[in-house]
C-alpha cells in the first residue's frame, strides 16, 4: 500500500497517556475507552513474551505483514489486513525478516461484543471504504463521531467476514499437534471441570511430557493456559448479566466459588464482581 496522509499520521503519532482511559460513549454497542497507537518496528511489537488484556485491540496492518502467535497457532497477519484481538485473549508477536512496519492500533472497550465474534481469529482485508474512514477518524476532535466512525468501521469489517471461512488454513497458520490436541479438548466443552492431569491422561501421555512439550510449543505452561481459557469463558459469561457469580463457578467447571474467584483474580487482577462492575454490568 503507497503512504498516504493516514500513514503520515501514524509515523508522527504519540503515544496514549493512559492506554486504558481514552474517548468514552454511553452506548451500549459503541466502542468505549477509545486509544490510537501505532507501531512502526517489528521490534517495537516483538518480546516472544504472551500477554493478554482486557481490551480489543483492533489492528490495521498497512505496510509490511505480522506474524501473531494467538490461541495456540501462528497467524500470518498480511499488508493490507486488519486483525481483532479479543479481552483475555494470549498472544504474542514473532519476530520477521523485515523489520519496517506501519500498523494502526484501536484499542476499545464495548459492553456488547457478540456481534464481534465473527472477527475471532479471522484476518479480514481492509477495504477502501475502511482506509477512508481511518484517514477521517484521525482528525476528529468530536467525541461522539469518533465513536460512531468507530462503529462503523467494526461493522464493516465485520460485514466482510461473512461467508468467509475460517483464517486458519495450512496456507495462513502454524499449528502444533500437542497444542492442537490439547486445545480440541478443553474446547470441546468448556463447563468440564479440567487439569493438567485430565488432560495428560486424555492425550495419553505423561504430565510431566505435556508440560514439557506444551511450554516449548507456546512459552506458556499448560497449567497457565488452562486457567486463562476458563477465565475468559468466564468473562463472556459474567458480560452477558443471565448468571450470578456463583453460577458462573459452577458454569465453567469450578469446584467452588472460592476457587473460581481465586483463578479468577490471578489471571484478570479483578475479582468476578469487580470485573462485572468495570464492565458495567449489574452485579445479581
């Protein structure tokens, strides 16, 4: 893709003061917390180190193409895509040969992201309607049409995606068969109570082989990995308001409340409720 005024902008962008507190709505299906942010360095984004966060973050790649090691597969993020990472979502950025780069980061809250599921995992091309609204969104003071541009720019994007199958192809990712296996399972049924043991014995091998393997394929030990796939099923549950914290437990496989909120708080740094009132949803 040739600069344009959007990619001048990015080159000269600041960063945020605060990457959690940005342009905010009160609309339920509007992006809230708005922050833009660029990356112009494949060093810039690359630590081999997972991280996940409780926002979206949806990436524009304009020049250049991304490798993003995100639920268990390695996903090449091509110019001229954008990508949505979801809250809680483990990720991290693999180093490239080339080392020039322009993306354009959003990073949003929303109280309602049902409708964005379609986006999971799911690169999508960034149309000239899009660029065009990204080349407008970055002169708007007004905090009501950056939202609203926002929201148009996530419906559009998520209009792409229909009919389309799934990214991960053998031609786009990089799976490993123990992790492959190991997420089969977990996500077969995500109200199964599950542990390293369950799923060594399930995958007939050792804990100690799974371990072993599992780190090296991801970085990440398969204790870890477990607890952060329940905790963001929990998430999602504790958004949609229909059960009580208790209930969630039990939903997601927890032998007890107190264990629940216990994993729950390691992996968010919130406690269920707390997080339910920061999403702004009625604590039952």
């Amino acid at each position: 893709m040739q600069e344009n005024q959007l990619e001048l902008f990015l080159r000269n962008l600041k960063e945020p003061t605060d990457y959690y507190q940005g342009i905010s709505s009160d609309f339920l299906y509007f992006p809230e917390n708005i922050v833009f942010f660029s990356r112009l360095k494949i060093s810039d984004l690359c630590n081999n180190l997972p991280i996940m966060h409780y926002r979206f973050n949806l990436v524009f790649c304009l020049k250049g193409s991304l490798q993003i090691h995100i639920d268990n597969y390695l996903l090449n993020i091509y110019e001229g895509e954008s990508f949505l990472i979801f809250p809680f979502q483990n990720h991290y950025y693999v180093s490239a040969e080339a080392s020039d780069i322009i993306c354009f980061f959003i990073g949003f809250d929303m109280q309602e992201r049902k409708n964005l599921e379609a986006l999971r995992n799911n690169p999508v091309k960034i149309n000239s309607f899009v660029l065009s609204c990204l080349e407008q969104i970055i002169s708007l003071s007004d905090t009501f049409k950056v939202n609203l541009v926002s929201t148009i720019i996530l419906s559009n994007i998520e209009n792409c995606t229909v009919g389309n199958p799934i990214a991960f192809s053998s031609t786009r990712t990089n799976g490993n068969s123990i992790v492959a296996r190991v997420q089969k399972y977990v996500y077969s049924d995500l109200g199964k109570a599950v542990t390293t043991t369950i799923v060594a014995k399930e995958l007939g091998i050792s804990e100690s082989n799974l371990h072993k393997q599992f780190k090296k394929a991801i970085g990440i030990s398969p204790g870890k990995y477990l607890r952060e796939v329940k905790i963001n099923y929990a998430c999602s549950i504790l958004e949609a308001r229909k059960l009580s914290v208790t209930e969630t437990a039990a939903h997601c496989g927890f032998d007890s409340v107190y264990s629940f909120s216990r994993t729950f708080k390691k992996v968010t740094g919130f406690s269920p409720s707390q997080f339910r009132k920061r999403r702004k949803r009625e604590d039952y």
